[in-house]
C-alpha cells in the first residue's frame, strides 16, 4: 500500500490475503480489491494497483489469513463474519488495544494456540498534518 500523507489517497495491492477492512462511521467493509498471487511466488507476476481514499477519522485493518482461518474445537471456521464483528468492537480502542482484542478474540475462538500465521496491521487516519 502507498498512502499520499498529504491528501489519504492510497495505491493498495492484495498479494493473496484477506482484503483490508475499513472501519468508517461505525461500518465496516473489505475494500474491493481484486487478489494477486502471493508476492514473490512466480517471477514477472502483474500485481493490478486499486485506488482508496481515507478520510479523517478511518481505521483500515490488515489481517493474515491465519485470522480468518481459525478453527474452533468442532472445526468451524473463526471466518470474515466474526472479524468483523471483532473489528467493529475495536471503533473506541486505540490502534495497539485494537490489535490485541483481534488476536485475543481469535484465539479465544480457537481455544488453543493459532496453527498460522495472525499478523494484524491497525491504521488509523486522522487527516494530513497541514489539513
């Protein structure tokens, strides 16, 4: 991802994860990107850029598939619903206790230590510095 500082306007490319979320006035939704294979797997792989635009006030997440994938004891997946039901109760928390409601939630849900990868990235967009 490249975000202009000055302006929120983003560059964003999914190299084979979850799409980022969006947090914005109390909603959330997986920005539309289209998935690329994974970075670095085949060489002169195209990556497609998608434009995204953040505004005063945002919070975009970015989550391993090892999130969405956790498995309860029975072996239902944790799946894109309950993250996001995580992710809208993180909208008061600050970027650090955000992250640590995401992993624990999870692991929570799985009951037992994660069996992949759980990086979650949390921005949050408070406007350019000049603005």
């Amino acid at each position: 991802m490249r975000v202009d500082l000055a302006t929120g306007s983003a560059e964003v490319v999914i190299a084979w994860h979850p799409p980022p979320y969006l947090l914005r006035n109390g909603t959330i939704t997986a920005l539309d990107v289209p998935p690329n294979v994974p970075l670095g797997m085949f060489e002169g792989s195209q990556y497609v850029e998608c434009p995204a635009q953040f505004r005063p006030g945002d919070r975009l997440v970015l989550v391993s598939d090892g999130l969405v994938e956790a498995t309860d004891p029975v072996g239902e997946e944790y799946g894109e619903k309950r993250l996001q039901g995580a992710l809208l109760a993180t909208a008061a928390l600050s970027t650090a206790e955000a992250v640590r409601h995401i992993i624990r939630t999870t692991r929570d849900y799985q009951h037992d230590e994660l069996r992949d990868d759980a990086t979650v990235l949390c921005l949050d967009w408070r406007g350019s510095a000049g603005g």
